[in-house]
C-alpha cells in the first residue's frame, strides 16, 4: 500500500475549480495514481463539508455479542472463540487443569 501523502485539502479544491488537468494535478501532489487522487478529492471535499462524510468500517460497526459457544473439532479438541479468551483474561501458554462438576466441565489455572 502506498505511503499516504498529506494534501492541503482547500488548495486541492481551488484547483479543481480552476479545472486544472489530472496529470498535473498529480504531478503536483506527488500522486502516483489516480486513485490516490480520487480518494483525496473525496477527502477534500468531505472535510469541506461539500458532501457528507462515510460512515463505516471496522469502527462504524456494533459490537458483536461474545459468542459462548464452544466446539469440539474431529480430533476432540474444544475450541474457544478468541473473543471470549480476551475476555476472561487468558494468555497465551497458560495451563489449565480440566474438572468434571455437577454442572460439567471447569477449568483451573495450574
């Protein structure tokens, strides 16, 4: 992925408005594709408040709930959603002693 170039976003705009052409206006901003271009003409125009801004992403999302759900895979291993590893802060190597209760299975940290 190509290293992000800072842009002075009003300049971008009045030149765009100047119509001047694409392969000087790369040229000028140091992009070497018109991809880059396009996203910063975007980005200009969205912090210039001309059009409303993306709303999305990774950030844009809500929470998955932590699924409980374990599953034992075909060589009797259980496996344990990453997710709720984090959430009972369990680290990576750590050893546990393995319990049958009342209520199952539970584990004990060795």
């Amino acid at each position: 992925m190509p290293k992000r170039i800072a842009v002075d976003s009003k300049q971008l705009l009045k030149d765009l408005e100047k119509k001047v052409p694409q392969d000087q206006l790369m040229k000028k901003y140091r992009f070497k594709t018109s991809t880059q271009l396009k996203t910063a003409i975007a980005n200009a125009t969205m912090a210039a408040g001309l059009i409303p801004e993306l709303v999305g992403g990774r950030a844009g999302r809500k929470a998955k709930e932590v699924s409980k759900k374990v599953k034992v895979n075909s060589r009797g291993s259980l496996i344990i959603p990453k997710q709720l590893i984090s959430l009972a802060g369990l680290k990576v190597g750590q050893s546990f002693e393995v319990r049958k209760s009342k209520a199952g299975l539970s584990l004990k940290k060795v």
